[in-house]
C-alpha cells in the first residue's frame, strides 16, 4: 500500500483564513486545490487523509456580501446555508479531477457527546476509508444551536482524530508556526519547533494570563493549586528546557498571520487562533495524535515530511523546520469502548489535584474530595473533565465527573463523609469513578 503500510490516517485541517481571501471575500480555490492535490498524493503513498474544511460560513458571508462573520445563530446558520454547499462542489469538482471520490460528513457536538452516536460516526468514517473515499469534515453549522456546538474547527478536527485514530493531525494555518510572543510586536520572538504534550496545558495557561513569553515546561501553578495570573519570567534568549520541551530556535523573517499566539480569531470570517489550536492539541496528543501547526502555502510538503517520518523515525516536520510539532503521550494506554468515548469528548472544565491524588488516579482508583486543590470552567454532573495535577500543570486523565463544577468547587480539599452536610444532600461518594477515568 505505497509507502506507508500501515495505512495511517492523516487529518488535515484547514482554516477559513487559507480558504477566504480577507480582503476580496472571495474564495482561493487555488488553497482548495493545494489541498485536494496534498490529500491525493497522500493517498498515492498508503496514507489514508480527512479533510477538516471550514470556510463554510466565511464563503456564504462572501456570496452574501457580508463583510464580517455574523454574531447571531440565525445569521451564522443562513450564512452556512448558502457556503456549504457551494464549498462542497468546489471540493468535489477539484477531487474529481485528480480521480478520488470525496463524501461530505457534517457534525455537531451531540455526535461526540453521545455514546451511540459516536460509535455510528466512527464506523461511517472508517467504511469511507475502507472503500478509498476521502472525508471532508464541517460542523453543522447550519443546525447546530449553541449548545450543541463543538465551537471552531481545530477543536473539531481533533475530535476527530480521537475517534478514528489518527497517527496525524495537522492544522494548517496562515502563520508559520507557535511563536514564544508576538513576532509582530516582539522582534526577537522565537518559533518554539517542538512541544511534549505535557508541556501543552501549561502553554495554554502562560497565553490566558498573558504572559510576555511562552516557556514550555513552566511551572503555573502556585502552592494553593490556583493558576498563577502573573506574568512568568522569561528570557528571550534562552526559551525552556531542551531536555524536556524540546527545542526553541530564532524564527525567519516574515510577517506574522492573524493567529496570534495571545488568542484571537484568525480572521474576520474565522473563529480559530492560536489558543483553540493549543486547546486541539492538547485533546489530540492525549489520544495518542501528533499534532503539527504549520502554514498552508507549505501544504506541498507534507507528504515528504510524512514518508521521512515513517523512514528514520524522526519528526519529519520538525527536523525538516516546518511548523510546531506536538508530540503525542509516550506510549498511550489503548483504549477501547466507553473509555474511548470518555477520551473523545471535550472536557467542559478542570479539576486540579494534589501529588496524593495523582498517585492514586494512577494506581487506577477513583477521584475523592480530599485530593483536589482547585476548579476552572462551568460543567454540569456527567460531563467530562480533565484532572490536573496542581503542582505540575501536567494533565494526568480525563474523566466523566459525578458533580457540577459549583459543587466540586464546594467539595475540595474535605472528606468524603462531609459531602452531604457541605451540599445538602447525599451524592456520589467520589467525585470521578476509576471506570470512568481514562489515565493519559
């Protein structure tokens, strides 16, 4: 099967910024093009690739002659509507032309959320695969309400790659790769080339609080378990530790895109950023995915990149100074059935928890009071949540909560025999069941 035997999955996700000129409002199908002609030679080589498309909306503001995204659901809804059919035919004709067929697959966040579902999604992908057909992948804006949506196509994409098992997801963009601060207002900034995935939670902690320099491997969290709200120390010359965050460099010149590392919508029909492509990361890698960031206008050497991999082992992307590449958990725990499931959703908030804690979700037990230090994020009882760790910032599990977060809020740090007189009512005994905790 070409050059890659295993017939590893490959997720591409491109950005309605790559898709939709900003300043004509009208869409590149040259960029649509590059990433037909990408997936089609992966598919040459053995890879099987899933397109993650937006522009659906951003193309009908455009046929509508919007200037900006639509605030409200109805207008986002109709503006999905007139684009994502349009979209479509544009993948389709293009497809068609380099002899693939392509199957459009719409999704909201109720596919991800229930079990049944997910398991269906799941196997329509994978029958789409197994007949030689290549996915393109969107919200379904067009029906999904707020509360149903996964919220942006980064997020998606990763979701994504969970539920099929994605050796790779990559999330092409109009910048270059994840800077250490804002190469358009700091001249020194430095392109940070590769990430361990324990590492990607306390980045995303360091940009919310607005830190003048992102340092993988940073401590972030202060002795009471609350995030630091601080600007953390850092040197421009010297960005984190080689021998656990991998390696910064100085980044080439160039103008930096619209996806600012200090968060922000890609453009004015997108609603990415470099925030919510660490929020996908941070999900991928925990499943098991290596998550790359690079730009699209770079997309004809993805290929390349991927054989290089398979061939020496090596991070193909990173050795070849493309993009950010996010490194998957070292040697993930397979699992299968609901604990997959569980891995696949996106948690709604964090608990963090003491060293204690760890070692006994670890030792495959279940999550009491006693052992959490703090709470961020709102989520109701059986929502998903991550655990972690308080002193580290390292993300340890994922899990389905027996509380709503105002409720553990009110728990941590007492026993367990305090639950019913603190909250007035008797309640679980743990605040996460071991079965439903997934250790990363």
């Amino acid at each position: 099967m070409g050059d890659s035997p295993s017939g590893d999955i490959i997720v591409l996700k491109v950005g309605t910024s790559s898709l939709v000129d900003t300043k004509t409002r009208k869409v590149q199908v040259s960029s649509i093009a590059r990433v037909a002609e990408t997936a089609a030679a992966l598919v040459s080589r053995g890879f099987r690739p899933i397109v993650v498309s937006s522009g659906a909306v951003g193309l009908g503001c455009s046929r509508l002659g919007l200037r900006e995204r639509p605030t409200h659901i109805a207008g986002k809804q109709a503006a999905a509507a007139v684009g994502q059919g349009k979209l479509m035919s544009l993948y389709d004709d293009i497809f068609s032309v380099l002899g693939h067929v392509v199957a459009q697959v719409l999704l909201t966040y109720d596919n991800f959320g229930d079990r049944m579902q997910h398991s269906n999604a799941r196997c329509a992908f994978l029958e789409l695969l197994n007949l030689g057909v290549i996915p393109i992948v969107n919200e379904n804006d067009t029906v999904a309400v707020q509360e149903l949506r996964v919220g942006d196509n980064d997020t998606l994409s990763a979701l994504v790659a969970g539920m099929v098992g994605a050796k790779w997801l990559l999330l092409l963009t109009d910048v270059e790769a994840l800077y250490d601060a804002d190469p358009r207002t700091t001249p020194d900034a430095h392109i940070i080339r590769t990430v361990q995935a324990r590492d990607i939670y306390g980045l995303r902690r360091q940009m919310q609080a607005g830190c003048p320099r992102l340092i993988p491997g940073a401590p972030i969290a202060d002795s009471l378990g609350n995030v630091e709200q601080r600007p953390l120390p850092g040197s421009p010359k010297k960005i984190g530790n080689a021998a656990t965050a991998g390696s910064c460099e100085a980044a080439p010149g160039g103008t930096f895109g619209p996806s600012s590392p200090v968060g922000g919508a890609g453009s004015a029909f997108g609603t990415g950023g470099m925030s919510t492509k660490l929020k996908a990361a941070q999900l991928a890698t925990a499943a098991g995915t290596a998550v790359v960031v690079m730009d699209t206008s770079m997309i004809h050497l993805v290929s390349d990149a991927l054989i290089q991999n398979e061939k020496d082992g090596r991070e193909g992307f990173s050795s070849r100074a493309l993009g950010t590449t996010f490194l998957p958990v070292p040697d993930p725990v397979p699992v299968l059935g609901r604990k997959r499931w569980v891995l696949s959703i996106p948690p709604s908030g964090t608990i963090l928890v003491d060293a204690g804690a760890v070692r006994a979700i670890e030792a495959h037990k279940s999550l009491f009071p006693a052992g959490i230090k703090g709470v961020e994020g709102v989520w109701d009882a059986q929502d998903a949540v991550a655990l972690v760790c308080a002193d580290t910032g390292k993300e340890v599990a994922r899990a389905l909560c027996n509380y709503n977060s105002s409720d553990v809020a009110k728990l941590k740090g007492l026993q367990s025999a305090e639950r019913s007189e603190t909250l007035g009512y008797e309640g679980a005994e743990a605040v996460a069941d071991r079965g439903n905790i997934v250790i990363l």
